[in-house]
C-alpha cells in the first residue's frame, strides 16, 4: 500500500484519475492497526481497479483535518479528488469496508 504524506496527498489522492481508497491512521489508534491488515487483503483483491493509500494522521495532522478526519479509523474514497464516500470509527469494518469498495468497482 502506497504511504503518502502532506507532501504526496495531492498528487496521489486529489491529482489522481479513478478511484483512490485512503486508510487514514494513526499509530496510538488500536482499531486502526487492527483493520490494516484487512485493508491489505482488499488491496490485494481490488487493487487493479482502485489505488490504496494511507495517511498517518499523526504526521499529517493539519492534512487530516482538512479532509474532515476528526476521529480514527477513517477509510475514504475519492474520486477523481473528491471524497466521495467514507467509513468512519465502528463503521470502519472489514466488511462495510468491502461493501462500500464494491460499490465503485
């Protein structure tokens, strides 16, 4: 999974062409670590129709706060640069997740 940061957001989110999925996380957020893996298995399976990125928000803050991320874990889509859909805290599940990815592949 692509790691970007407040110097590579914009190219590889907002500037992108297609669907991009971002994992916004944190390390201090247990639930964040504990879906990782799974937003892995579904890079592995979506991947070629979606690009998967994630954003530590501890070193982003500012960033993360100007996507609207006010509490982790957050799992975005974009589109062509806009948000188009989200899964935000207990939302954040393997399966909303898949579900939600499907909708857009």
């Amino acid at each position: 999974m692509l790691e970007v940061d407040k110097k590579t957001f914009e190219e590889e989110v907002l500037k992108a062409d297609g669907y991009v999925l971002v994992d916004f996380w944190s390390q201090g957020c247990e639930p964040c670590k504990a879906l990782m893996p799974h937003i892995e298995e579904l890079e592995k399976k979506y991947g070629d129709k979606m690009k998967f990125c994630k954003l530590d928000t501890t070193k982003a803050r500012r960033l993360a706060i100007s996507q609207k991320v006010l509490g982790l874990p957050v799992i975005a889509i974009y589109k062509d640069g806009e948000k188009i859909d989200e899964r935000v805290k207990e939302e954040a599940t393997e399966k909303s997740v898949e579900e939600m990815i499907k909708k857009y592949v």
